[in-house]
C-alpha cells in the first residue's frame, strides 16, 4: 500500500484508508464479525488509516472499531468525530462545539474506542453558534492533555480553515469527494494544498452507486439510509445510474471495477487527497485497496471528465436538513 502524509505531521497514511460507518446500521443490517475481518484485512494489506465517528451507531461504531484494533493500536492512524449531538426534541440531532462539550465528547470516544490518544479529531459539522476560535482552541487543550494527536475539520469553508489554522494547525479537512460530488474543485482542494493539510475524501464511491452494484432503489434495503437521499430518489435516481453505465463501460475496457476507476481518479487530484472508501465486506476492501496500483494516462482522465464533469450528478447530496450544515 502507497502511503501519503497527514497533514504536516510527518506521519504516514495508507494513500486510502477504510471508513467505517457503513459498519453500522446505516445502509441496512450489518454483521460485527464481519467487519471486524475487514478491518483486520485492511491492516494486513497496510491500510492504516481508519474513521469512524461518535455518532455513527450511536457510539457503537467506535466500540466496534476499537474491539478490532485491540493489541494492533500501533499498526492504526485512528480518526474520529465530534460534534452531532441529539437534538433534545426527538427530532435528530443539533450541533455543540462548545468548549465543555469538546472535552466531554472526546473523553467518552476514548472510553469507547479503548484507547488512550486519538491520533486525528474532528469536528463533524462546525456549530455555527459558537465562533471556530473557541472550538478549536478547546480540541487544542486535548492535545495539550495528551488525548488527541492532530486536529481536523469536516466540511468545513473556506474562511472557517483559515480561522481554525490561526488558533492551531490543522492537519486534515473532511469533505465528501468524488466523480459525481466535485464541489471541492471550487476552493477546498486549493487551499487546503496551500495551507498543508490533508483533504480526506469521504464516500468517494458516491455512497455506493459508483460500485456499479446498484440498479434500482430496489437493491437498497427497506432501512437504508440512502432511499432519504435525493441523488437516490425517483427521476435522480435513473439519471445518476446512466453516468454509472458509461463508467462501467470504461472500467470493462481497462479490465478494473467502476469502482477502482473511481479511487484511482480520486489519487490524481493531488498528492495530499486521501479516499476513504467505506466496506463491510473483505472482497470489497480488496478492491478498493487494488486501485492504488491502477494508472490512468492523459486520455483516461479526459474521458472521465467527459463522463462525470462538475455537476453531473442530479440532486442534493442531503436532505434539506443536512445541507444546512455544510460548508459551515
């Protein structure tokens, strides 16, 4: 496995790491013995760049993931998340950067995940009711407490990393990426390469569909979290899949999956972009972990272009709700 730098840290990562929210109930039911596999597998292949989050399963996730990493600690660059917390009406969740819940948030991850450091911590979303200075300067005080490594951000603006940067350095921005989520290309890919920080690409498959393995909402499990989605839905839906299938006709051509073409792309972008696939399953893992090795000329990258330019894909990338705290 290629690695690549975190951030200015100095410390390697796998060039593409393993989410691991698909572990949880998210995208229909899960096995825990499975994913534990997978993530075992992913060590094995040199994969050492693992995400999860607090919220993911409520906080199972971060158990999961640190029954699996028992006794492997030093073989894992570990990142999680912070900052979705339970809305207190029982409608979903609100947002909290405040410094007090900072503090609270990371010291329940290190009791779930079983471990003494998180090597890289996130704000999930930026509240937008307390000022970036004060939540960052509070992450700040976990490091200096030896709890926390490094510092990152999720979809985060521009003004925001630069305001964050200010207060301590921030060695990773994370933010949704992919053939058919190219927002980034606007401003974030840029000044994240000025600044030194790592762009960590999530659900650069596009949840899924870049797989080639879903043909209808029909293949999406009566609890899938992705029949909410608007890029999922109805006449999106069927518009997204016919970028699908120029990309699969392309993948059969090279003799790789639609979705090795997909990371290997992803790898083109800039040396500090960083995918971080989700998989449940070791044969998907596998995959994925293979694209590192696919090379793309000038004309494959063209013809990509042409099959997924900015904006090809139709819909929202969240309901209305969840776009509200994007780009915070």
């Amino acid at each position: 496995m290629q690695t690549r730098k975190l951030g200015k840290t100095g410390v390697d990562i796998s060039a593409i790491g393993l989410g691991c929210m698909s572990m949880s109930p998210v995208y229909g039911p899960t096995n825990d013995a499975t994913s534990v596999a997978t993530i075992h597998r992913a060590l094995e292949l040199g994969i050492n760049f693992l995400d999860t989050a607090d919220v993911y399963g409520l906080g199972g996730n971060e158990e999961l993931v640190g029954r699996a990493i028992k006794g492997r600690r030093n073989q894992v660059v570990l990142a999680t998340k912070f900052g979705f917390v339970a809305s207190g009406e029982g409608t979903g969740f609100g947002l909290n950067g405040t410094p007090p819940h900072v503090q609270r948030a990371a010291e329940a991850s290190l009791r779930r995940l079983g471990v003494e450091t998180i090597d890289l911590y996130y704000q999930h979303r930026v509240d937008p009711r307390t000022p970036i200075e004060e939540t960052v300067g509070a992450m700040a005080q976990l490091v200096d407490q030896g709890k926390v490594r490094f510092l990152g951000l999720s979809e985060a603006a521009p003004d925001t990393i630069r305001r964050a940067q200010a207060v301590h350095p921030i060695a990773a921005l994370q933010t949704e990426y992919s053939l058919w989520t190219r927002d980034p290309e606007d401003e974030l890919l840029g000044i994240t390469e000025e600044l030194g920080i790592t762009f960590v690409a999530y659900s650069p498959l596009g949840r899924g569909i870049l797989t080639g393995a879903l043909k209808s909402v029909d293949d999406l499990a009566v609890d899938d979290w992705r029949r909410t989605n608007p890029r999922f839905q109805g006449e999106n839906f069927r518009k997204n899949l016919e970028l699908v299938k120029e990309l699969e006709a392309m993948a059969e051509e090279k003799g790789t999956s639609p979705a090795q073409l997909a990371l290997a792309w992803l790898l083109t972008r800039g040396k500090h972009v960083v995918p971080i696939p989700g998989s449940r399953r070791v044969e998907r893992l596998e995959e994925n972990a293979a694209a590192v090795d696919i090379k793309l000329t000038d004309n494959e990258l063209h013809r990509l272009e042409l099959i997924a330019p900015v904006g090809a894909a139709v819909g929202q990338r969240y309901p209305k709700p969840m776009m509200e705290a994007l780009n915070g």
